[in-house]
C-alpha cells in the first residue's frame, strides 16, 4: 500500500506524463483541445479520475437534486 504522500505523488506524475503524451503526438498537435480536465461550470455534472497499477478510470458524475433534470442532463450528454 501507498502512503497519503506516495499516491498523490504518482497521480501528479499520471497526469503530467498524460499531458506531455498529448502534446508530443503528431495528429494532436494542431487540434484544439476538446475536452476539460476541471471548472467546466456545468452545475450538477462532475469528472472524476482515478489511476493506478491497473489502468485509469474517468467517471462522468450526474448529480443535480431534481430527477428530471438528470434526465435531462443525460439526454443532452448521449
């Protein structure tokens, strides 16, 4: 296991290494970046990213109060 400090210090290079990929690829580095890591100032809608030995994760989170406008929301996002 993983002390507190070790696994944020991972994470840190996780997405440090995933960004600088990015940047270094021929067919990305002309593109304008679609998609936003956070502040994306959408009420009620959240990333969440987790990575480890295993893999990474990118959950997309819905969590507005009203059911309908969860609905919506999802309508809107498939």
């Amino acid at each position: 296991m993983y002390s507190k400090e070790e696994l944020k210090k991972l994470k840190v290079e996780f997405w440090e290494s995933f960004a600088f990929y990015c940047e270094v690829q021929p067919y990305l580095c002309d593109r304008k970046k679609m998609w936003i890591l956070y502040n994306t100032k959408v009420k009620g809608v959240e990333l969440k990213f987790d990575a480890s030995r295993h893999g990474a994760q990118v959950i997309l989170e819905i969590n507005h109060r009203r059911e309908e406008d969860q609905l919506e929301m999802f309508e809107r996002l498939s």
